[in-house]
C-alpha cells in the first residue's frame, strides 16, 4: 500500500502550488530513492571508516595483547557496531531505490531507449535506470563488498571484544547498578519491583564465588555501613545467551514501561537516576545480538 503525502497538503486550507512543485507531478520521484542524493554521503562515510579501520588493524597486527582493558573491548565493539550499521544502512539505499524502480517501470514516452514492445520486467528494470545511477549502484555495492570483507579478516578480534565488552556491561548492570533500586524496593516494600529485579539478577548474575553474596547490606534494604561492602565483578570472555537476554530485556521493560492499559505504571516508583540507567542499558543491549552472532 502506498500513501501519497501530497495528496493531505492539496487539500490543506491554505495550499499554495507554487510553493510545491512536486505536489503537481502525476509520478514524482521518491527522495528515498534518489540514490545520486545519497551517494556522496555514503562516499564520506566509507572514507571515513575505513580509514578508521586501517588504523585500528595496523595496531592489532603490530601489537599482542592477551586482553584488552574495558574501554579498549567497549571501544573496538562500537567500531564494529558502526560498521554493521553502515553496511546495513547503504544496503537499504539500494533496497528502497530497487523497489521503487519496480512500482514505477518506465515507458516509451519517458524514456525514448524504451522500445514500446519492451516487457513490462524490462521497464522495471533494463530501461528503468539511468547511466548515472547504474555507475552509482556499481559503486555503492563495491563499497559494501569491500567493507564487508575488511570486517571479515578482524572478525576474531571483533568477536572477543564485544564478548568481553558485554559480559562486562552486563555483569556491571546487573551486579552494581541494579543493587541501589533493590535496596530501595526492600526497604519500601515494593514487592513486584524487588521481584523482577531479583529475578534479573538470577537471570545472568555471575557471581565471583558462584552464588550472590548474602552478607549484602542491600538485600536488607540498609545502606552500606562503615565498612564499605564492595562486590568484585569478574571479567570473561563470554557473552549472554539469547535466552538470557531476551528474559533480561523483557523484564526491564516491564519496569520501564508507560503502557500498562489503564492501571498504575511501575516506573513511578523509580527514581530519575535508576530511571536512566535502566532505559540507557535496555537502548544500548538491543544491538547486543547482532555483535554476538557475528557471521
């Protein structure tokens, strides 16, 4: 099904045709896919990261480390994160533009190349296309194909450091930033809040010792004392399951959510601070699945 906008601004009050000369067009062209519009964008951003690339693989080939630091894993997983988000990016472009072409297959009026026998998947296609934008499509996937394999060869060293990268993340999250609110919901007896927090925990806490400390001011819902407690959170090379984070993500979002159909929402009785932490974890583990399963 397609909408077309120009139709709502024609019937507008105060609609003005010289103001929109594309409104007046039986078949204006979609901007989405006007690939010549895109092209320089796509040239600066695949100048841009590969050369960004090349820096970041002449320092892994020419140094060993046997695991990075934090920053270094969490660094290295964003460029890996951009780089698939480009790919997928450019790969939309020539996705829209192709589809385009197909609802709107050309004809001998429009383009004289176009013999009036021609089939239709002819005009869709072999006498639909520009010379202009067929060297721009060449281009465009050139440069998908040559990004992906550069990607390829730092595949290891991609998929070590998001694992790490994320295990940390996560054992952070869920170790650390979640013990204030739980401390919190024990102490004011909000029992579904201290559940669901509690089950996230047990969902993909891994403990030091191998079970969660039950010496824990916060599982009293007191305040640490004097003496700090403090909870050394371990470093792995291993991701979350799919399992793990799928029931991870799904009960965040029941705390963070504003929709409950009528009754009162948990996150009312979140802090702005705990609010925050637990929104910018659940936006950032969505592209976690993609950085885990890495062709």
């Amino acid at each position: 099904m397609q909408i077309a906008p120009f139709n709502y601004i024609k019937r507008s009050k105060h609609y003005d045709p010289s103001k929109w000369p594309l409104s007046s067009s039986t078949n204006p062209p979609s901007p989405q896919a006007d690939l010549m519009v895109h092209l320089p964008q796509i040239r600066d951003e695949h100048q841009n990261y590969i050369s960004e690339l090349a820096r970041y693989s002449n320092e892994v080939t020419t140094t060993f480390k046997e695991a990075g630091s934090d920053a270094e894993n969490k660094a290295v997983t964003e460029l890996c994160l951009r780089g698939l988000q480009l790919l997928s990016s450019w790969c939309s472009v020539l996705t829209e533009l192709c589809s385009w072409k197909l609802l709107h297959p050309t004809d001998h009026a429009s383009n004289p190349r176009c013999p009036p026998t021609a089939e239709e998947y002819e005009r869709a296609t072999r006498y639909n296309y520009t010379s202009e934008e067929k060297f721009a499509m060449i281009e465009v996937i050139a440069m998908i194909k040559g990004l992906q394999v550069l990607m390829a060869r730092m595949e290891t060293v991609f998929a070590d450091a998001a694992r790490r990268s994320i295990y940390a993340e996560l054992q952070d999250f869920v170790q650390l930033a979640l013990r204030e609110p739980l401390r919190k919901a024990i102490k004011n007896k909000k029992d579904l809040i201290r559940s669901i927090i509690v089950s996230v925990r047990e969902t993909c806490g891994d403990w030091a010792r191998g079970c969660e400390p039950q010496q824990d001011p916060a599982l009293r819902g007191k305040k640490d004392g004097e003496a700090s407690f403090t909870i050394k959170v371990p470093r792995r090379n291993v991701g979350p399951s799919s399992t793990q984070l799928y029931m991870v993500r799904t009960q965040l979002e029941a705390l963070i959510s504003d929709k409950s159909g009528g009754r009162r929402t948990l996150r009312k009785d979140l802090d702005a601070a705990t609010l925050h932490q637990i929104e910018s974890f659940h936006r950032t583990s969505f592209y976690w699945t993609y950085l885990l399963n890495l062709p």
